[in-house]
C-alpha cells in the first residue's frame, strides 16, 4: 500500500521552539533590567556618566543576546515542524515589545517622571529583545515561502562567476615634513672655539600613487533546496581578494 503524502498539517507544531523563545525573551528582558538597575544605582551625573552608561548598556545587551541565542539554538534542532505561526507568533511579539517601549516614555511623560538618555537607551533596548530573539530564531529555522515548514533546507550546491580584476592604488606624500641640519661655525679660540648650530627646514614631500596590488571581484552564488516542496532558494554576496602585487 502506498503511504500517503504529507501535506502541512501533518507536521508537528513547534512547541519547544515557541517555549524557549518566549522563555528566553522573558529571561533577557528581566536579566537586563536587573543589571540595568545595578547601573542606574551606582549613579548618573553628566554627560560622560551617561555617555559611559550608555556603552556598558549596549554592551551588556550584545553579550546577553549572545548567551541566549546559543542558548536557542539546541532547542531549534533539526526536526521539520510547521512554521507560519511560529513567524507570525514572534512578528507580533516583537512588535509588543515595541509598543512596552514607547508606552514606558509616554508613562514617564504623563507622570511627570524625569528620565535621560541612558534610562531612554535602557528602555528601548529592552524593547528590542524580542526582535533581536526573533531574528536569531529565524537564523536558525529559516521557514520555506512555498511549504511554510521550518527546517527544511539543505544545500544544493552553488556557483562563482568573476566580475573583473583591478588594480587599485593609494596616494602617499603629498605633505610637508620638517628637516633638521646640524653644522658647525669656526669662531677664534678665545671666542669659545668652534660653535655647533642646528636649522629646521620644511621640505615638500611629493604625492606619489603607490599600487596596492590587483583585485579580483567575485560574485559566489549559494543554493539551498526544501527537502518537502522543492523550492530552492539562492543566497549571492560579492566577495574580493587580492591575487597578486
């Protein structure tokens, strides 16, 4: 008896997926909103303070980010499961997250509250957990346009095609620099004897085009093909490398 074809219903939901990245999202927000109060209580005043906060928090954000979506990961694998609502689940709480953004500034607005840039900053990248979860789970997934299902693509081979060479050159002098001469003046010997003098002089020094070497463009082009529907999908970039001096 021939088995029946699978059609989309017949995978399974991605539940674990939906449940570490909720879970996740919610880890992050809360962790970076404890380490921002740790922040905040050591206190701000000035610019340089806010300028500081600033890049501690956004640094805070990228390693945090970092951490869960190794975290993430694991939990995608490499089993096929249905994905239209999963993307759309993530679309819409990526935009929830937004909208606690800017709901937060017009509370703080509305009360009264007196906030800076660095409690902006830590607000909005609190709200941007989310999508920045969201693009990590779609790294990892990638849903087919045509099937929908999660999973599903697997190289299927690629090509490489030249766009050209050249030869690129970079300009160098074209500046002036200051020379030091050092000479000696014979005066009588009851005039203290021979005297040493030294003169700075500028000189030009002239531009001059110096080659860098010849470069190859090359645009490489990467296949990947739905193991359920067959679409295929290409990814191009343009790499150039040096190939000779």
């Amino acid at each position: 008896m021939k088995s029946k074809k699978l059609t989309y219903k017949d995978y399974p939901l991605p539940i674990r997926i939906a449940v570490a990245y909720v879970v996740l999202c919610l880890v992050g927000i809360v962790a970076y909103d404890w380490l921002a109060t740790q922040v905040l209580a050591l206190g701000v005043e000035g610019f340089a303070d806010i300028f500081v906060g600033v890049i501690v928090m956004l640094i805070a954000f990228i390693v945090e980010w970092a951490i869960l979506t190794l975290i993430l990961k694991p939990f995608c694998g490499k089993k096929i499961y249905r994905g239209i609502g999963l993307y759309r689940a993530t679309i819409i709480i990526s935009i929830f997250g937004i909208v606690g953004f800017i709901g937060m500034i017009v509370y703080l607005k509305i009360a009264n509250i007196e906030y800076h840039f660095l409690n902006f900053s830590i607000l909005l990248l609190e709200g941007l957990m989310p999508l920045a979860m969201t693009v990590s789970l779609r790294f990892f997934t990638r849903r087919c346009n045509c099937c929908g299902l999660i999973n599903t693509f697997k190289h299927h081979g690629g090509q490489a095609r030249s766009l050209g060479k050249e030869r690129k050159y970079h300009n160098e002098g074209g500046y002036y620099k200051e020379v030091k001469t050092t000479g000696t003046i014979e005066r009588p010997w009851y005039n203290g004897g021979n005297m040493k003098i030294e003169a700075s002089t500028k000189q030009y020094v002239p531009q001059t085009k110096v080659s860098d070497g010849v470069f190859e463009k090359v645009q490489r082009t990467i296949n990947y093909r739905c193991s359920v529907c067959g679409n295929v999908v290409a990814k191009t970039y343009t790499t150039e490398n040096k190939i000779s001096d």
